[in-house]
C-alpha cells in the first residue's frame, strides 16, 4: 500500500516517542495512538484479491493505497486514507469487464480510552467516514461510516491478543439505500527478534437486502523492522477465503514509516 517522499520539519518531544506501532499489516485495527504532532505513513505497494467461486471470477488489484496519520493530542489522532489506482476485472461466459480508477476517500479518528501506547490492556474508539470519491464498481458509490472498538490484551510472554469489532453503515448493491454491516477481526501477535509474526481470524456478515453475505477469512501476516530503525516497517500478507462470499486468496505487501 513506494515512492512517495515526504518532507517533515522535526520537532521537539517533551517526552520519549511511544513504540512504533503500525495499523499494517491485517484486517483489524491495532488500538494505539501515535504521538501529538507525529505524521506516520503507511502504504501498501500492492494488494490483489481472487475469487474463483461460482461460473466467473473477479480478480481486485489496488496500487499504493495509503494512509497518513497525525497524532492530534496524547489520546487522540487523525487519519486520511485513500487508493490512487484500484481494477476489478470480472470474467465470465466468454467475456471480460475492467473498471479501473481512485478509491473512495476515507476521513478517521482514532480515540484511546485506556494506553494509547498500546501497553497493558488497551481500549480506543475509531469512527470514521467514506467519501464517494471513487466511481462506481471501484468505489461504494456513496457516503460510508461505522465504527471499530479496537481492543489489545497481553497473554503470556510477548505474545498479544487483538480484537476490533466494527459496524458499518454501507451502501446496498443497488445504490439505492443502506444496511449494516457487522465485522470481527481477532488475531494474535508474537514478536520474534526484529519480525512480529501474525495470525487472524477475520469475519463479516453484510446484511444487503438483495444478498446477505457471510465472508470470513484466516489470514497470516508478517512484519520486519530493520535493525537500528525504530520507525520504519515492513510487512507481507496472505489472506484464505472461508466461505464462498470471501475472495479464496487476497495478499498483501507494503511498509510504514514515522516521521
């Protein structure tokens, strides 16, 4: 979700900079908050997402998503997220249909209730909202929001749990109204040296009045921070559909950088 440069002036910090701790990579949302007046950027350099269930396939390739992220206050921070290239390829009874463009932009706070380092047992709330920046078949088509309850709990050792339950308000396939959305993100972390190794167990159930899906995925993901630097990362991927309303196979590959 490379290339970009950004140029920071720096700033003074009364006190240490928390841990680095990246929204990247996985499906739920970590419930740590990046420091008062600290941008970090997240991008992926690819994401992919194939489907083969049914008598067609759809294959989703999206390039550079991002995601920058200024902390606001010691408990609070912003995020702007948005997909400068996104295609969705649809084949089926002999014949091919490619809808390319932006994605929606994504408008999103993130507030700590307890350890916004991520330390202990952390608690945030996350609203935010999707603007139909995208066109249709990329984007939703229409104004989005919800909110995610990002949890983080220690078990034994270094090893962590994390959970982000999340309802969303999403547009119906038919452009034509709304329906909720209810999603589940649990995944486990352990830290190895300078790799984190993840694993997860995403599902959604999406209540459109024209088809009520029911998608769920395990996923593993992987990240490296480079010794000797404390804020940058980088991550890898692999996502397996569990039912049929999920893509059989999405991965994943980018980095994140504090500033």
């Amino acid at each position: 979700m490379l290339g970009t440069v950004i140029l920071f002036a720096g700033h003074a910090h009364a006190e240490p900079r928390r841990d680095f701790c990246p929204d990247r990579p996985g499906k739920g949302s970590p419930s740590c908050v990046v420091d008062p007046g600290v941008f970090q950027l997240e991008a992926s350099a690819l994401d992919a997402a194939f489907q083969r269930s049914g008598p067609g396939s759809t294959d989703t390739y999206a390039v550079g998503v991002l995601e920058l992220r200024l902390g606001l206050t010691p408990l609070m921070e912003g995020q702007v997220q948005w997909t400068p290239y996104s295609q969705v390829r649809v084949q089926g009874a002999g014949q091919t249909a490619r809808t390319e463009g932006v994605g929606d932009l994504v408008f999103l706070l993130r507030r700590s209730l307890r350890n916004p380092d991520g330390s202990g047992f952390s608690a945030a709330l996350q609203p935010f909202v999707s603007a139909p920046t995208g066109k249709r078949g990329v984007g939703a088509g229409g104004w989005q929001g919800g909110l995610v309850v990002p949890l983080s709990v220690p078990l034994s050792g270094d090893l962590a749990l994390g959970m982000a339950p999340e309802v969303d308000i999403t547009r119906d396939a038919d452009g034509e109204g709304t329906h909720l959305t209810w999603t589940m993100a649990a995944g486990l972390s352990w830290p190895v040296g300078p790799v984190t190794l993840g694993a997860e167990l995403w599902g959604s159930i999406d209540d459109d009045p024209a088809d009520r899906a029911h998608r769920a995925s395990l996923d593993v993901t992987l990240a490296w921070q480079p010794p000797g630097h404390d804020d940058l990362q980088f991550d890898v991927g692999v996502y397996g559909g569990l039912t049929q309303d999920t893509p059989d196979l999405e991965v994943s590959a980018g980095l994140s950088r504090r500033f």
